[in-house]
C-alpha cells in the first residue's frame, strides 16, 4: 500500500512537473505572441508616420507648384493686358503711315491750287487723291455702303425719307436714293446709310 501511494505521489508530481513545463510553454508562446503583436504595432506606427511625411511633403511640393502657376498666370495676364493697351493705342499705326503720302499729295493740291487758275486740273488731282485714299482704306478693310436701286435692310441702311412709288420705275421696299453713304470695317457696320425709300 505504501508502494502505491507512493508510486501515486510520483505520478501526481510528474503530472505537476508535465502541467508546469506546459504552462511554462503557454507563457513563452503568450510572450512571443505579445512581442509579435507589439513589433507589428511598432511597424503599423512607422509605417503610418511614413505615409504622413510623404503626404506632407507632397502637399508641400503642390502648394509650390500651385504658387509658381499662380504667379505665371499672374504675369501672363498682366503681359496680355499691357499688349492689348499697346495694340489698342498703336493699333492705327500702320494706317496712318499708309495715309500720310496721301496727306502730302493734298499739301501739294492746297499748294498748287493757289498758283493755279485752272479748275479742271485741281478737280482732278482731287479725284486722284481722293481715289488713292479711298483705295489704300479698302485695303485696309473699310467697304462702302452706297445703296441706290437696292432692297431697303435695315442692317446696314437708315431711312430718313419714305416717297410713295407712283412711278413704274419705282419698286416698293426698294432704295431711290442714298443721301449719306455708310460704311463697314471688316464686315461690321461703321455708320449705316442714310437712304430715301420708295413706300
């Protein structure tokens, strides 16, 4: 009987020596599983602050770029307004510089016509310049609006007088006579005609 209360006290002591080495080998696995957990947060944390800073230094590289493409819109607009000025204020420029020859052959008309006595030739030289101008601001885009025999528009004629068509020649709605002539630059209406229209 002592045998086997003593072969029982050594089982119970290899049972508690079996459950320690077991417990013990939990806590080293609960210990390992703790530093895992704790090297992944770590990791989590680094890799998060990483993030962070490559967002915030991208941020910072947009706002640079966005500043630099703000401060060249800025020159560009202030660019663009200054030639419209210069072009607006020299625009005529050129055309002026086409009219002066003819300023001068009407300095030398003015001239002439003090020494001369003859009418005809001084209408003529008139003429002349007067064509000459008249060709050098249509090559610059100005048209004549000289309307007579044609259909009344309002887009580019101004009636000042309705006549009643009694005569056969006269068609109705259509132009007897064009007291002004008008003008357009480049298709846009000037100075519209002042026309008589038969009614």
């Amino acid at each position: 009987m002592s045998h086997n209360k003593e072969s029982g006290k050594k089982e119970k002591e290899k049972k508690e020596i079996k459950n320690s080495k077991i417990n013990e080998k939990d806590r080293g696995l609960e210990t390992g599983t703790e530093k895992q957990n704790s090297e992944q947060i770590e990791t989590e944390e680094k890799s998060v602050e990483d993030r962070l800073a490559e967002a915030q230094t991208e941020i910072k590289e947009l706002k640079d770029r966005l500043l630099r493409q703000m401060a060249e819109f800025d020159n560009y607009r202030k660019r663009t307004v200054k030639e419209k000025a210069e072009i607006i204020k020299n625009g005529s420029a050129d055309v002026i510089t086409d009219i002066l020859p003819i300023i001068d052959d009407m300095e030398r008309a003015i001239t002439s016509s003090g020494e001369s006595e003859d009418f005809y030739a001084l209408k003529d030289g008139i003429e002349i310049i007067y064509n000459k101008m008249m060709h050098t601001l249509e090559q610059k885009g100005l048209q004549k609006i000289s309307p007579k025999n044609e259909p009344f528009d309002t887009d580019y004629h101004e009636a000042i007088a309705l006549i009643p068509s009694t005569d056969e020649n006269l068609i109705k709605g259509h132009v007897i006579d064009c007291a002004i002539d008008g003008y357009k630059f480049n298709d846009k209406v000037l100075r519209h005609a002042k026309v008589t229209v038969a009614q």
